[in-house]
C-alpha cells in the first residue's frame, strides 16, 4: 500500500516528506502550528463569514509570532528567536 501511495505522490508531482526529528525536512514544528490553530481558533468558534474567520485567524497569527512562546525555541517568541539570529549573523560579519 505505502508503494502505491508513493506512486500516486509521484505522478502528481508531490514530494514526500522525508528526513530525522530536529532536521531541515523535518514537519513536526509546522504540524503543530496547524493544530494549536485549529485546537485553539477554528474548532471553537463558528465564524458568520469568511472575512471574519480570516481576521479572526490573522490576528491568532500576528499573536502566535510576536507574543507566544515556542519550546522548539527555548521559550521565546518566533520575532524574538529571529531578530537574535539577525543580530548573531551581523555580529559575526
């Protein structure tokens, strides 16, 4: 079964996931995004339109990047985690 899968993945042009835990091709910290998502906005709520489940979704966005605190990333937030590695990078050149 997995090899007809693979098959099908292939003939339509879509690249399997692949790799260890904590490397590049690894999905689990995406895949957790999309559940605390879901678990914490969507599956609670019930939106009249679209346009008010698109802002209520950016907004939950805008929070989880600036504000919330990551384990993947020592408990800071993902700005936080990227402005220090900006700073790293200038530093070092």
């Amino acid at each position: 079964m997995s090899g007809t899968y693979r098959d099908l993945c292939t003939s339509h042009g879509i690249a399997q996931s692949a790799g260890r835990v904590a490397t590049c091709f690894d999905n689990a910290v995406a895949e957790s995004f999309w559940s605390s998502l879901k678990r914490e906005l969507v599956h609670r709520y019930r939106f009249a339109t679209r346009g008010q489940a698109k802002a209520a979704i950016t907004a939950w966005i805008k929070r989880y990047n600036a504000v919330r605190l990551h384990s993947s990333l020592d408990y800071i937030s993902p700005i936080e985690w990227e402005l220090n590695y900006y700073r790293q990078q200038l530093q070092a050149a």
